[in-house]
C-alpha cells in the first residue's frame, strides 16, 4: 500500500512580532499523521496568500520552493533507503536530529538509552542492567547470522522462531529465555509506534511455559544464618542483610537507600519503616520486627565517631547499610554464607523477600496487608505467596496421610 504524502505552507496569525512579521510553516503529512516544521522564513500577514501558500514577495516563494523540494527530496531518499517514511523520520532528517532508527541493533540501542534515561525515575539500575544483556545477546545473535543487522522493515514471524531456538542452544532457563524474547518483541512494538512498520510481527508468537517457582527459605534455615557468626566484615554484611529483609520485606535496592529518617515511632511506641519502593516508587510501612531492630542498633554501634557522624549528615548521608562493595561481591559473600549453614539453594535477596512474604501469611497476616507492607503496586503480585502457603500446606496434610497409614498398616501386620 503506498503512502499518502502531503505538503501545505501556512502562517499562524495569532503569533505576530512586535516587527509585525510571522514565521512560514510547513505541515507534513504522512498516512493521516501530521507534523509542523519552521521554514526559517517570515512574512506580514497582509501579505500571505492562504489558498496558493506564498507570499507577495518573490525572493521569499523562491526559498519556500527551495524548501518544499527538500522535503520530498528526503522523503524519497528515506521511502527507497528504509522502505518506509513516518513524519517523526522526515521532521528529524530535515532538522538534522539523529533521525529513529530503523534497524533491530540500532533500535535496541535507543531503546536501552531510553531506558537509561529513566533510571531512578520510573526504572531501577537492576532493569536497565538485565536490559543491557537482552541487547548483548540480540547483538550476538545477529552476528552469529554473519549480518551486522537487521532492517526492521523486512522482518517475519520466523525471526523469533530462529531466536528462540538459538536461545535453546545455550542452554537458558525457560523464564531466562522468555525475558529475552520478549525484549525482542518490545522492539517491534516500539517500531510500530514510530510508524516504522504497521504491526508487530511477533503479536501471536508463543513463548515457552513455565511454572512460576517462589524460592524461600524455611525458619530452621533463617536461623542457622542468625547463630552464624562471620569474620569477614563484607560477608557479616551480606548475611545482616539477607536476615534484615526477610523480617522486614526489603528488597536489596530498599536496603542500600534506608536511612535512620525512614525509621519512624507509632504513637503507642511501636517502630516502623515508612519509606518509598525504589523500583515503583510505592510507599511501603511494615513495623520493625524485634530481630530488624536489634541489627539497627548493630550497625548504629559500628557507625563511625559523632564528630564524623555528624559531618555525614550535614552531607545528607545517614544509611544505616554502607555497602562499600558492589552487588555481585555482596551476592558471591552471601553464597558463601549460606553454604557455610549448609544450606543448599544459593541464597539471594530476593530469596529473603520471599521468605518474608511466605512467613507472614503463615503467620496469618491478611494478604492486603503483606501487599502494604512489601510494597506491592498491585495485590496480585502478593497472591503468588498465598499458593505457595495452600500448597505446602497441602504437602504437610499429604505426609501426614501417608504417615497415619503406614502406622494403620503396621498395627494390622501385628
């Protein structure tokens, strides 16, 4: 289907300059969709021919000429280079703005500088990281194809198929693998947005099943990491942290940004952490468990001298966790606190946020209240933690069956 084009000049009359002059427009319209661009000329409005789009003044219709063969001039460069022309495309080439790319690469690079922009706004530096490997391993990809890239124009179904069984190859966890294709189809739809191509050819395509599995810690293992004791101070910070979370819910991001401030007394004496999710910026209040408090006070006792202390916080500086190290050293220390308990899944912190949400449902918490106090955005996030509590409950009245039988079956073999 061949695209509809248009070019009209105007003038806006309500917008006249003390000299009495106007600024010439252009509106550019591609498929129903318009944009306004300046010509970099004016003219009085006495002086305007509205039906003929030019003025009285020759020299000036000579340049507004000049101006309207430019336009289709790139419209046909960028219509036989990429095949397809949007007017957000045609306003960028002609202003000299780095024009919307049109290629698989090029667009996943725009999209993760987009992405990058958003950091500690509406995205955390854990999504824009997890990105930045989706962008790697489509670049890897690409090459392994022997291209450099792909035109965007003249991509099919069979695109994601061919991704996905590359995917397989290397061995990725189905949820792994999902992640990266459906930052491939982000990109299809990002390039349907920009009217680069009119659909996502990727809307119907399957992505493999999974089961969603919440990983957690039972309260025999939390407290093999309460009586542990370790030298290593990054490591003793590792496994405060772990324990911290899974009595308040926080998750590793909360924890590195939680100051004193956010640590706020109730009015009858009760203690509790008011503070905004860094991820989704919802505001979260969970009291401060008995067991959270007294690693506070730990960390208060280690905090350097008053005079310093208060030099920090002229700087504004007051978090209760210092974490000197980065994330992977705290994740590698924590695996080898967890290994020392004998504990045999690798821990996480987010492992510990679960743990969190599992025993206080079990501790017969109303789920609307978890959802508060985890700071979810929407309770459906939190219903995952109440299938988990039915089924292992579930699991125990199953065990508890088998054992009452086998013990029936003894007492009739006597």
């Amino acid at each position: 289907m061949r695209s509809t084009f248009k070019i009209l000049f105007y003038i806006n009359r309500q917008k006249i300059k003390a000299d009495g002059k106007t600024a010439i427009l252009c509106r550019i319209t591609i498929d129903g969709k318009s944009t306004a661009i300046t010509t970099g000329e004016q003219c009085k409005s006495s002086e305007w021919n509205s039906k003929q789009g030019l003025t009285t003044d020759k020299k000036t219709n000579q340049r507004i000429g000049e101006f309207k063969e430019l336009v289709e001039k790139t419209y046909q460069d960028i219509l036989i280079k990429d095949g397809v022309v949007s007017v957000e495309l045609l306003k960028n080439r002609l202003q000299g703005i780095a024009t919307t790319p049109t290629t698989l690469l090029a667009m996943s690079k725009a999209e993760l500088q987009s992405v990058k922009e958003c950091v500690g706004k509406s995205s955390a530096e854990g999504t824009y990281q997890n990105l930045l490997y989706s962008d790697k391993l489509l670049t890897e990809f690409v090459k392994d194809k022997g291209m450099t890239d792909i035109v965007i124009a003249t991509i099919t179904e069979d695109l994601f198929e061919k991704y996905r069984f590359y995917l397989k190859k290397r061995g990725l966890a189905t949820a792994t693998m999902n992640r990266y294709l459906c930052w491939l189809s982000r990109l299809m739809y990002r390039a349907v947005s920009q009217r680069l191509i009119r659909y996502n050819p990727f809307e119907n395509a399957k992505y493999e099943k999974t089961e969603q599995k919440i990983r957690f810690l039972q309260k025999s293992d939390v407290a093999k990491l309460m009586a542990l004791r370790v030298m290593d101070k990054e490591a003793e910070r590792a496994r405060r942290m772990f324990i911290f979370s899974c009595f308040t819910g926080l998750a590793i991001a909360d924890m590195e940004h939680l100051q004193f401030g956010h640590i706020q007394t109730a009015a009858d004496g009760q203690k509790y952490i008011r503070k905004e999710r860094q991820k989704t910026k919802v505001e979260f209040i969970v009291p401060l468990h008995p067991i959270a408090e007294a690693i506070i006070n730990q960390c208060k006792e280690e905090q350097p001298s008053m005079k310093e202390m208060q030099t920090v916080k002229e700087k504004g500086d007051d978090f209760i966790f210092h974490c000197a190290c980065s994330r992977s050293v705290m994740s590698a220390k924590l695996s080898i606190v967890g290994k020392a308990c004998g504990i045999r899944e690798r821990l996480s912190y987010h492992m510990a946020r679960h743990t969190f949400g599992t025993m206080s449902l079990s501790a017969g918490i109303p789920i609307e209240s978890i959802a508060k106090m985890m700071g979810h955005a929407s309770i459906s996030s939190t219903q995952i933690y109440a299938q988990v509590t039915d089924n292992k409950i579930s699991e125990d009245m199953d065990r508890l069956i088998r054992k009452h039988q086998t013990k029936e079956t003894k007492e009739e073999a006597v």
